[in-house]
C-alpha cells in the first residue's frame, strides 16, 4: 500500500516575459520560500529568473517542476506585486511584461560585484618613464580607477599601468562596485519658509502623518518656492521614519542636475538619480541599494516608477502636468498616473506639484479626490513676468528673418542694461523643411511620412523620429536642380544665427538636445548662463523648464502659435502649459521680467490667458470642451494600434478588429483611420480608438475584444490607454 505524499507547497511563479500567467513549481524539501522572494526556476530548455506570485499547498496531483534556488535578497514587496498586477490590466499588458519593466537585467540580483582599483603610491625616481608619468599624471588629477580605465586616459596601453604596479608606482585596491548611497540628513536646516510655503508644509506634512494613501496638487506659480515646500515634506517623512523611502519624479533629465544640487544642499547627502542614460553599473547599483531599502530619495524620470522600492512614503511627481510623462514608446504609459496606482498599493502620500496643473488633476482636485494646496506668489521681491503679444500681422520680420521690430527693440534694451534674454522656439536645428524651388519636392524620411530636419552644424538633414540623417544634398534628388535646394521656416540654428547678426557684439548659444548632447555639455551651458557669460540664450524646450536664471529678464516666444495646430484636442492646454513656463524663467530675482509672444492669433484663448494672466478661466474653458468631447477624464479613451509591414495586411486587419468589436453600452469605436504617422520604419500603421463613458472600464473592454482577435503572424498590436496623440 502507498502512502499518500505529505503535503508539500507549489509556488506560482510570475516570469519576466510576455507570458500570459505565473506558472506552477514545487517547492523542494528544505526550501525555504516567501510570497515576492527572487527565484530560479526551470522554463523550456533553460531556467529564468521569476517572483514567487502565490504559495499554496501542492496535492502533488501534477507532477511539477521544482524551483531551482533562491536569490539571497529581500522579496518584492506585497505593493509592488499588487502594483504590477493592477497596471498590467489597466495597460492591458501581460504581467510579466511589467514584471520584466521591474526586474530589468539579469544580473541586478547576482552578489555584489568587487572591482579592482589602482591608486598612487611613492616610487623611485630612476624607475620613471614618460608614459608611466601620464598615467600617474591621470591618477593625480582623475583619482584610482581600474587599469584599462587609465590606460585609456592616459593614452597608454594597459601594459603600462601593470608595469608601475611591478615598480611600485601604484597599489591596487578592492571594493565593492556598487558601494551604497549616503543616508540623508533630514535635520539639517533648509530655508526659511515663507508663510504661505510653511502653511502648504504643514498641509503636507499632516498628510504624511496620517499614513495610507493620501494625494495632494501643489499648485503653485513658478517661482513660488514648491520644491522647498517639498523639501519640507520629504524631510517630515524621513523623520517620522528613518527607513522611509521617497520617490522623486522629474520630467527631464535635465532637472535632474539643478535639483540634485539642491537636494546635497538640503539633505547632506548625494541623492540616486535614475534616468536612461546612465550607465549599466550605476543603475544596477541604485536598483540594489533601492531593493535592499539603503537608498533613500531616489530621483529619476518615469521609468523610476518600476524600481523595487520596500518602503515608499512619499512620491513627488514635480511639473505634473509635462506631457513628457506619458510614456509613447514600446510600454505605453502615464507616469504620472502610474505614481498614483503606485502610491495607492503602498499606502503612501504623492504629491503633484506645477504651475499649470493638467486639467485631469485639476478635476480631481476639484473633487476632492485631492487635496489643493496653493502658492499664489512669487518669492521675495520677485513678480510674475508681465506678458504682452506682438501681432506679426502687423509687425512682419523681412523674408527670411524672424524676429519682429518689437522684439528686437526690447532685446537691445534688455542687452543695454546687461540682462540676459531667452529666445525660444520649440524646433531643434536649422530649419524645419528643405524644398526645391524648381520643383516643390520636399525632402521626406525614407521610412516615416515626416519631414526632414536640416541641421546647419553638422550640415546633415535628420529625421527627428527616426534618426535617420543624411547630407544636405546640392542638387534636387527628384528633378536634379543644382542650388535650388531652400530651407523652410525657423529652427533655433537660424534663430540665432539672425539674432548674432543684428546683435554681433552679444555671446549667443543654443541651448537644445542638440548642443545638450550630454548632461556635461547640458550643466556647462547653464552654469555660463547662470554666471552671465551667455546674453542670448536660443533655446528649445530644454531651455524652458525649471531653470533659475537671476538675470533673464526677457523671454521672446518666436512663434507662440507652434503647438497650436493640428488635431490634437490637448494642443490648446499644452500650448498655455509650455508658454506659462517659458515666461516664467524670467524675473525670478529681483529685477522685474517680461515675455513677448509673436504670433498670428492674439485672440487665440490659449494666447489671450496668457496675456490675461487667467489661467482658471482658460482651464475651464478647455474643460468644458473636455467633458462636451467625453474626453478623459470625463470619458475613457483607448487606441489600439495595428501594424504590418504589408500595408494590405495592416488594413485587413483593423477592418477584422472594427467588425468583431464587442457591443457594449456606452462604448463608442471610431476608425480604423491612419494615425499621425502611418508609416514609421517600414510599418504600416492603422488605428481605432475606443470611447467609453465615464463609468466604462474601459481596459476590461480592450482585454475582451483582444481575446476574440488572432492576429496573423506580421501583424503587431499595440495598446495605449488614454493615448496623447491621435
Ligand atoms: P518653484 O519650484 O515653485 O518654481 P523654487 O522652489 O525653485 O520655485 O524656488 C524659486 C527660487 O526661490 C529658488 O531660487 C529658491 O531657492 C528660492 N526660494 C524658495 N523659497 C525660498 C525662501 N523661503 N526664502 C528664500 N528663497 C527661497
């Protein structure tokens, strides 16, 4: 007779792949294992790493794999899980593909790395050579570093440095490659608080006191001192639990430097900052110091959400209302939104700060779902810049040229008193089309239907969405033309290259992702600019968010109307958005500011607002048009995006997708119609857009329908909830 097995447990693990659900093992005798824990586990031929999702009792009526070993950290904590599982049927994606967003590479888990390092020691005289004494040279000045590093800066082979370690001239040394982060000092004194900013602290700080969710707009002009009201909260935080953790979220990396600083400043301690362009190496650091809970304040951009956090108490999403949060590539998401559903599974305060709330989080201020904290003045003697348009029907720059009179006058009046002036225009290079004046042909990208940029530094003509470049051709590829080649319209090249020309004793710089190319070259433009060795600053979006330059005084807005056109229904608000913070830059000390708009519709609302200083009454306007649209968020939205690389295949398919919709009250399908780009490397792309009424779970609606579909094998779907775009 056979003894039935004792009861052993089988463990649900959740892989980091487009898997459609956690997969079942038995736990091996001996084998201790938690809800969350790392583990290996047999998959196919291979092993993979995954999350222990579920343990439960193994009847031992299948015969199941078992797990193979256990990574030795702290598991995934129970509000990250819920977290993954809660986004990934919002998004409508396969959990393990947020779960891999989590988990990122294959080697954040494996034991912490030692390098080896050289540092200098004294040697004999006699036992020097010329290249030994370059890589001393670069130890003295660079500080240790792993041979192949000096080898490279000292310009020398890695034979050289091996050869002084022989002769004495360098000690190695070991340490860990990813040693932790410094604990912020929440006691050290920040600044003091002016009233309105100690009473929006007090506000704050009493949300973080009582624990659970709690969400707060900090709704405060630029200038009117949010980021140290945050500071106050984070600080509250930290003191009521030394082992809180705080996210930081900030739409550009190129915040992330100022605020950075100012968080040293603060807290004594150098923060982690998480963004895509670091390195592997840090990045595996700063994952492990967030997971084993040693790093404290993280800042970062979107993809910050996913670090594996086990304690978070606060989350500030700064500038909330950029559109930059919505992620639009691979994984589409809003961060911002993501912060809250993240905030909301670790019973944790988030606090969204701006000085043009988006109208989503104004609504739910509104509500009372949040609470609305505001900050109506400038700090100090500082006032909100004084706004006026200048018609361009009325004051036409020449052919050619793009600043009007007006604008050129106030500049040389601004330069006069030794003020700095921002130009900006929201377009990189030189001049946005490149047409041939016998023929008309356009140069367009090969493989998106978008136009080609031309770039007067490097001479090239980029495509902005692909990347794809070329030489600026001298003759019409079309109808062959010698110099009939002509650049179209205004980039901020050949804004400043007019602005040199009428200002030729001025120092002129761009400031965009194209002369920004590196966080270096980003921090040495604003530093000269800050230390005034800059009088005109030409700049994109970059040069609009955040900063605080003492001495501008002057922003001219070259083409106000940019961002204006088109069918995108958030066009107008993000239009004011941009202007409000662009405007802001100025007069942020003591000397007064001012912006001039140039553009063809002063009477546009977005415009005329601005000019009012209304902003209320332009958001409710836009608002209304919101909720007689039913767009988000007074109705649900959805696109869902077909693509194929056979044109014919990718339009058969959304006529099937639009046939076998699911019926559903409330639920409202418009298209397949073809997106803004149809076409974008070599895919053909078709969409439908799914509205649903305000009480429509929308998400559940998308899961359905994609369940009756069975795309051919070419064909490539594409879900974003409450899409930015269409
Ligand atoms: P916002 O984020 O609202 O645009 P900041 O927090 O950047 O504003 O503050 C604007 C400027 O005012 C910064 O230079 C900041 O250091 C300074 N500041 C803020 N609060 C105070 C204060 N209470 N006393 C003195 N300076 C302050």
């Amino acid at each position: 007779m056979t003894r039935p097995p004792a009861l052993k447990a089988k463990a649900s693990i959740l892989f980091a792949m487009p898997l459609p659900e956690p997969f079942d093992y038995a736990v091996p005798e001996g084998m201790e294992l938690r809800v969350g824990d790392h583990v290996r586990a047999p998959l196919g031929p291979r092993s993979a790493r995954g999350v222990v999702w579920a343990l439960s009792a193994d009847d031992g009526s299948r015969n199941l794999k078992s797990v193979e070993s256990v990574y030795d950290c702290p598991p995934l904590s129970d509000a990250m899980r819920e977290f993954i599982d809660w986004s990934a049927k919002y998004l409508v994606q396969l959990p393990g593909i947020m779960l891999r967003n989590v988990l990122r590479s294959e080697d954040t888990l494996l034991p912490s790395p030692t390098e080896l390092l050289f540092e200098a020691s004294g040697m004999e005289p006699d036992r020097m050579t010329d290249s030994r004494r370059k890589v001393l040279d670069v130890v003295a000045e660079h500080g240790p570093d792993s041979a192949a590093e000096l080898a490279r800066l000292a310009g020398v082979t890695p034979g050289v440095v091996t050869g002084l370690v022989k002769a004495g001239g360098l000690n190695r040394i070991e340490r860990p490659a990813d040693p932790p982060f410094d604990p912020p000092d929440p006691e050290r004194p920040g600044v003091e608080l002016v009233p309105q900013q100690a009473d929006a602290a007090e506000q704050l700080k009493r949300m973080v006191s009582a624990g659970g969710f709690q969400a707060a707009l900090l709704d405060g002009v630029t200038g009117s001192g949010k980021t140290e009201v945050y500071f106050e909260a984070i600080a509250h935080a930290l003191r009521e639990d030394p082992d809180a953790q705080i996210l930081v979220l900030l739409p550009e990396i190129a915040l992330t430097r100022a605020v950075t600083a100012r968080f040293i400043l603060r807290f004594g301690a150098e923060p982690a900052v998480w963004h895509s362009d670091q390195g592997h190496k840090e990045r595996r650091r700063i994952w492990r110091e967030v997971n084993e809970n040693r790093a404290r304040i993280v800042i970062g951009a979107r993809s910050a959400l996913f670090l594996p956090f086990q304690n978070l108490r606060l989350i500030i999403v700064d500038e909330e209302h950029d559109a930059t949060y919505k992620q639009g590539d691979g994984l589409h998401y809003q961060a911002r939104d993501l912060a809250v559903v993240r905030a909301r599974a670790s019973k944790a305060a988030i606090v969204l700060a701006s000085a043009t709330p988006s109208i989503e989080t104004l609504a739910n201020a509104r509500t009372g779902r949040y609470a609305h904290i505001h900050l109506p003045d400038r700090i100090g003697k500082a006032v909100l810049p004084d706004v006026t348009t200048i018609d361009l029907r009325e004051h036409r720059p020449a052919r050619g040229l793009w600043l009007s009179d007006p604008l050129v006058d106030a500049m040389a009046e601004t330069l006069q008193r030794h003020e700095q002036v921002l130009l900006y225009l929201n377009r990189r290079g030189y001049a946005p089309l490149v047409l041939c004046r016998d023929c008309g042909h356009k140069m367009k990208s090969p493989e998106v239907d978008a136009f080609l940029t031309e770039h007067r530094y490097t001479g090239r003509l980029i495509c902005h969405l692909t990347g794809f470049s070329m030489p600026r051709p001298e003759k019409c590829p079309e109808c062959g033309a010698i110099d009939s080649l002509t650049s179209v319209g205004p980039g901020v090249e050949r804004v400043a290259e007019e602005a040199r020309a009428r200002f030729p004793n001025a120092r002129v710089e761009i400031l965009s992702s194209d002369t920004a190319h590196s966080a270096e070259a980003l921090l040495s433009l604003i530093d000269r600019m800050e230390r005034g060795e800059i009088d005109i600053l030409v700049g994109t979006q970059i040069a609009a968010k955040g900063h605080n330059f003492p001495n501008l005084t002057l922003i001219g807005v070259v083409d106000a109307d940019l961002g204006l056109a088109g069918g995108d229904p958030r066009a107008g608000e993000r239009t004011y958005q941009t202007l409000v913070q662009v405007a802001g830059r100025a007069g942020r000390a003591e000397r007064p500011g001012r912006a001039l708009l140039q553009t063809h519709d002063p009477d546009h609302d977005a415009i005329a607002a601005l000019v009012a200083g209304d902003r209320d009454r332009f958001m409710e306007t836009e608002t209304m048009a919101r909720e007689v649209l039913g767009l988000p968020p007074f109705g649900r939205l959805a696109a869902i995006i077909i693509s194929s690389k056979d044109v014919y295949q990718a339009d058969d398919e959304a006529k099937k997708w639009a046939k076998r919709a699911p019926d559903a009250e409330g639920v409202t399908i418009w298209g397949p119609a073809e997106p803004r780009y149809g076409m974008v490397r070599g895919w053909h792309r078709r969409r439908l857009l799914v509205r649903g009424e305000r009480d429509v779970d929308i998400s559940a609606y998308v899961t359905a329908w994609k369940r009756r579909m069975k795309p051919p094998a070419g064909v490539r779907i594409t879900i974003d909830i409450e899409p930015y775009s269409f």
